[in-house]
C-alpha cells in the first residue's frame, strides 16, 4: 500500500496555475487544520514546502506549521524525514521521566548520534516544575498543559528533534523545531493548539517583511463575528438539538477554544465557546421538556454534544481502512505511515479522514 498511497497522494499538479487551482478546491474543505480552511495560500506553501521535503501534500498539511514567521513540524514527521532519507532512529523512553533518541546515519555507520532528555533537563529549561517528583506545567488560563499531562511523549519529541538537529541538517531544509519549542501550547501529538499561525502572503513595498520581524495579527473580522453569531444563538435557543448544531459549526469553524463573553445561568462570564455550547445543552436538557411527544431521555441525548475522542479517532481509521481495502491498497499500516507522514495512532482524526476522502476515488 505504501507506494500506492504515496504515488495518489503526489499527483499533485505541475504547472503553477494547477497548483493553485489544486490549493483552492483543497482549501474549501473543513476537514483541514484551522489555519488552511479558506486560505489556498497556506495551502499551497504547505504543499510546495511538502514537496522539497519529499512528503505527500496530507503530510505537508497536518504536519507543517508557521509559527511566528518559522516553519516547524512535528516530531513524528521530523523522524519520518531522517527514516525517509535512509538513516536509523531509535527511540528508548522508560514511560515517565526519560526519553532516549539515537541516530546511525546510512553514510557513516559506525557513529551514533545520541540525545537524552530528562524531566531535570525540561525543569532546567522552564517547560515544567517538578514537584513530589512529578512535572507540572500550566497555561495562561491555569490549565495543565502536554508537559504535564503526557510527560513520557514530550520528553520523547525533544529528544528526537535535538538528535535529527545533530545528525540531519541535511534532510530538514530549514524545519529545525517543533510547534511546542517555538513556544507553542500542543497536544499530545505535537500539534499546535494555542498558537498564532500566521497567514503566508506576498510581501508589499514598504511592508515589513513578516519572516524577518514577526507580528501577532489581530483577529479577522469574520472570526470575531462568528463567535458572536454562535454564542448568541445559543443564548437564544430553547432546543438541546439547535445546541448540537451550533457545536458542529463551531467546530468546523475552528472556534471552540476561542473566548466569548456569554450569558449562562443568568450571570454574564467570558469562556471558551466550546465549553459554554456544552454548558448551555445541559442547561436546556435539565429543564422540563416541551410537550411534543418525545419524553425527556431523548432531550438529554440530544445535550450529549461532546465527542469521544477515542472512539471518533477509531471510526475514522476504520474509515481509512475500508477505503484502502476498496482501493485493493496493500501493507495497510505502513502506506498509512508514509502518507501521513507519522504512525497511524498518532495522526489527528481530521488527517485520516482527510487521506481516506483522497483514497476513496481509486476504489471507483
């Protein structure tokens, strides 16, 4: 399966006018990171960055990000690029407090390049606090953040990006860090989740250059709008289901983590919209349902607007792998790997159904 889904996911136009026009059909799906949906730009530097790297566009999309005016990637995708390239990685973690990376480079055999990083290493550089000898580390909001809840998979990250850093300039081009050592707030498989991705656009005359002198950009106007039109909404609504649909806007739109100020329980707090959405259901499903036949367990149903991660992660690599088998695509987990560029488990729900959306036309 691996060359199939590489050579179906690499037939990407040749000339420049294929490859924008390739950029704005892909841009309309909502099914990409937030900062892709509407904007064929990032899209295309995604892709075009993807393809001096020698990676699928899949890959390039839901593995590249501009943090700050720099490219970055996960640690997964850096760790495919030194594999790609021919050379050995090895990873050794005890699970909570080490993690060990080393590389053999195919050139030069009988060197390993090693990099150890531990939870006083991490304390050392401000990622976290260690107390009863445990990390700690919180946000802005009080949060717990990656380090300290997935320790054991960040501690892996940074020593795999250190030790590719020593051992493979050569094969990065210019992607030395993760989101998370830009300064990025990520989830457990290094994807940004609190982060100003910036927009890629041509540089006008007398424009300070972005790249040189980065800049936080304030908020579109239609983002802004649409946690307004949505938290409004919500607040209006006497229906658990309106709740639901309201939710699954939000989340198309990317919206769930960003703040509104909202109106919940008579008291007026500012939240995230996601939670207040989730919020605003249970209030409406506690109280008595209108008489319209349907008795109250199906109200509270309808409040039930959270999704299981770990189930929705599941049906999407089921997903995936009902279009590999339609496709008659062998060697399921590793064509998934290449494509995604990292392990199937690690990849993000949104990405494997992503790649199943583009394998699907193969089976027809």
């Amino acid at each position: 399966m691996s060359t199939e889904i590489v050579k179906q996911q690499s037939a990407t136009p040749a000339t420049l006018d294929g490859a924008v026009r390739f950029a704005q059909l892909l841009a309309d799906a909502d099914l990409l990171p937030r900062q892709f949906v509407g904007r064929p730009a990032n899209v295309l530097y995604a892709v075009e960055y993807g393809r001096t790297l020698g990676i699928t566009p899949v890959a390039a999309i839901t593995g590249i990000h501009v943090i700050e005016g720099k490219p970055s990637a996960s640690s997964g995708l850096i760790g495919a690029l030194v594999r790609k390239a021919g050379h050995k990685l090895r990873v050794k973690s005890d699970g909570m407090t080490t993690a060990t990376a080393q590389i053999v480079r195919a050139d030069d055999p009988d060197f390993t390049y090693e990099c150890t990083w531990n939870l006083e290493r991490a304390a050392q550089a401000s990622l976290c606090k260690i107390e009863n000898g445990k990390p700690v580390a919180r946000d802005r909001n009080g949060k717990p953040t990656a380090w300290e809840k997935y320790p054991a998979a960040m501690l892996k990250a940074r020593a795999i990006t250190e030790v590719a850093r020593d051992a493979c300039e050569d094969v990065l081009f210019g992607l030395h860090y993760t989101p998370e050592e830009l300064g990025a707030h990520v989830n457990q498989d290094g994807e940004p989740i609190e982060a100003e991705v910036q927009q890629l656009h041509r540089v006008q005359s007398g424009e300070a250059d972005p790249w040189a002198t980065p800049a936080p950009e304030a908020p579109a106007p239609q983002w802004v709008e649409g946690v307004i039109r949505i938290s409004e909404a919500a607040e209006k609504a006497t229906d658990p289901a309106v709740i639901r649909d309201l939710y699954r806007q939000a989340n198309s739109a990317g919206l769930l983590a960003a703040n509104a100020l909202v109106k919940l329980g008579g008291a007026e707090k500012s939240m995230e919209l996601g939670a207040f959405l989730v919020a605003r259901g249970e209030e409406l499903a506690a109280k008595p349902p209108a008489n319209t036949g349907t008795d109250q367990d199906e109200g509270v149903t309808d409040a039930e607007i959270v999704p299981d991660e770990e189930a929705d992660h599941a049906a999407a690599v089921a997903e995936l792998r009902e279009a590999a088998e339609a496709a008659r695509l062998e060697d399921f987990d590793q064509g998934a790997a290449m494509a995604l560029g990292m392990p199937i488990e690690q990849a993000s729900t949104d990405a494997i159904r992503a790649l199943a959306a583009q394998i699907r036309p193969a089976a027809a």
